[in-house]
C-alpha cells in the first residue's frame, strides 16, 4: 500500500489496486460508462491498517478525511449494458478484426516540452510512412461506423490531433495530404488559451522559472486541470512569469482553413480543457456545450466526435450529455485496440511519442496481432 503516482494521476496509476485499475478491471467486463468507483483513505487511515490498529483506535475526524492519493476502501457498482448484451452475440460473430486510433499533439521541435507532446517532424513523416505501407489508414468517422456496424477493418488506424496546435496545420496536414491519410483534429475551446497558446504551457514556463520538477509539479499541474476557468487564470498569474515563446494556438481563421480541407475533420476537446470527471452536471454540460457550440457555430459544420480532456475518465454522465449535444463518437485512452465490441463514446487511443517508424510499427503490431 502507498500512494498514489502523482506522475500518473488519479486515472492513470494501475500498478496497484486504484480507484483507476478497478475501474479497467471492471469496464473489460461490462463496458466504458458503465462502472462507478468510489474510494476513501488518508495516510492515516492507510498506516492504521497496515500496523493492524481498530477504528475504535482513531478519532472520528480523522477517518472522515479523505486524501484521493491515499485511498482505503473501494466501492464498485457495474452495471451490465443494454447496448453491449443487445450486440454480443452477434457482433463476437461478426468481426475479429482488431484496429487503432493514434493519439498526437505536437508535430515540431521544442526544447521546452516538459508534458512530452512533441514528436519531430522527420519521426511523424516515417510513421505516416510506415502506416501507408503496413496498415490501413483510415477516418476516426468511417472507423466509428465500422463499430457501429460491427465490422471492423483489420489493421485498420485513425490519426487523431488533441487541443489545437498551429503545427498541426503547419507541419502535420501538408505530410498527411501527401500521402492522402485523413485526420481528426479536437478543439479545445477559448477556457484553454494562455497568452496565445495554452494552460499547461504557461504552466510550464513558470515552473522552469521555479526550477520546479518531479511531484510538487505534477501536483501543480493536477490541481490547474480541476480547477475552474477563472481560478486557472487567477492561480497562473500568481505564478512567476516563464520565458516564451510559446507554442502557438491555432487562431480562428486557421482553423477554418483547416475546417476547409477535405481529409480533415472538426472534434470537440472541451471548452478549458479541464479535467471533466469530478464535475457537477451544470459545469460538466457547460463544458462540453461552450466547445461544441463554439465550434459548430464558427466553422457552420456539425461536431460529431469529442476526445476527453486526458484521456478520461469515461462516466455514464458525461455520455448521455454527449449524446445529447449529437456526439457519435468519443476518444479515451486505453492500452487495447479498437473492435467491433468497442463503445464508441470511450474508444481508445495509443498516444504516439517521438518514436522511428520502426518502433510505431513494432507497438502497432504487438498490439493488433499479439
């Protein structure tokens, strides 16, 4: 028993029994969304328990503390789906094939890129590469209609873009028309900007200023995520103020123009990118709403896809409100392919480093094949 990874997250640490690995364990079994986790402990609480001490041993205040990184007691409720048990029997019959949505950011150079977002654009030109002679490209739109029907195009891959990078555009769509791979590109929203890039950009530069590494900034970063809108901005400015430039947002014209280009297409991204998990319903839908609007109302095309702001989680209130802004298909995170079993309000995505074509193509293959 120990805490939590900070490095990792309170969604992203399954080395052990987490609130994150029981709901993985349990979503194989019964499908994204479907899983509620809920935990409670404290250091306290954690000590008492591995030197075998009673609760009468402790003052009631003292166990009511809950610290998310030092969790206790689990609870689980899983709920069987409809949509699953309606599809089981014959989806398992219909496809074997095995697919994968790749997950990038940034397609430059920076040697400032504390989050690891970047891969070079000689790496990204040998995947592209590499997928056009080895796999199938295709879109995040026709993949998710291959699910939907139950037919899933073996080796099939999808590129995905989070958050709204001008390199996206710059350097990454002239490679992808070359070769004629289409792409998803997810918009944050306005609530994302900082001085013309982004949040966690900013962040970064004032933590390099503080010479800041390790736990105490990814425990900056963490409570930034969760924070609202204003208190982001009001938290930031107290920060000493890091050295730019900073890697650029894509202004509202760039993205029209990217709108324009037929192998590429619009997704939400959430209006702050801000973690959605913890939210009440309003600020949950507001979130989602502000982005899609925003987007759908600038660009006058229909917003169908969505990629949570990292990676997750996935809940059964954040789908239905997805649902109901028309979203057909969202991205997650996840270490496993795409089939035909697969929700496709928490398909998951690889998130590709600065990796050869060599090394894209082995995980690829261990992947789909292993």
């Amino acid at each position: 028993m120990s805490r939590l990874d900070y490095e990792s997250g309170l969604e992203g640490d399954f080395w052990r029994f987490t609130p994150a690995s029981a709901r993985r364990l349990f979503e194989d079994v019964f499908g994204a969304g479907q899983v509620e986790v809920e935990a409670h402990g404290n250091v306290l609480a954690c000590c008492g328990f591995l030197l075998g001490l009673a609760a009468e041993e402790f003052r009631k205040e003292e166990l009511d503390h809950n610290d998310p990184y030092f969790p206790l007691l689990l609870c689980v409720r899983a709920v069987k789906s409809e949509e699953s048990t309606a599809r089981s029997g014959a989806t398992r019959a219909a496809s074997d094939g095995k697919a994968a949505i790749l997950l990038y950011h940034r397609i430059d150079r920076s040697s400032r890129d504390r989050w690891r977002l970047c891969v070079s654009p000689g790496n990204f030109e040998k995947q592209l590469d590499r997928l056009v002679a080895r796999f199938r490209p295709v879109s995040l739109r026709e993949l998710a209609d291959s699910v939907r029907e139950g037919r899933v195009p073996h080796r099939s891959i999808a590129l995905t873009f989070d958050d709204g990078y001008r390199d996206n555009l710059a350097s990454a769509l002239p490679l992808l028309k070359d070769r004629g791979i289409p792409a998803t590109f997810f918009l944050s929203g306005d609530g994302a900007t900082a001085g013309g890039s982004f949040w966690w950009e900013q962040l970064d530069a004032s933590l390099e200023k503080m010479g800041l590494d390790g736990d105490e900034a990814r425990e900056l970063h963490w409570r930034l995520a969760h924070a609202a809108e204003e208190d982001r901005r009001r938290r930031l400015a107290d920060l000493p103020q890091g050295d730019g430039p900073f890697p650029p947002r894509m202004s509202e014209q760039e993205v029209a123009s990217l709108a324009r280009e037929p192998l590429a297409e619009i997704g939400a991204h959430g209006w702050s990118h801000r973690a959605l998990s913890p939210l009440p319903a309003p600020e949950l839908e507001r979130e989602i709403a502000e982005n899609v609007r925003a987007l759908s109302g600038t660009l006058g095309v229909e917003i169908v896809s969505f990629a949570y702001p990292f990676g997750g989680p996935v809940t059964p209130e954040t789908q239905g409100i997805l649902r109901g802004f028309g979203i057909q298909a969202a991205c997650a995170i996840g270490g496993e392919p795409v089939t035909a079993r697969s929700e496709l309000l928490a398909l998951p995505r690889v998130e590709v480093g600065d990796w050869s074509g060599d090394e894209l193509e082995a995980r690829l293959e261990t992947l789909l094949e292993g």
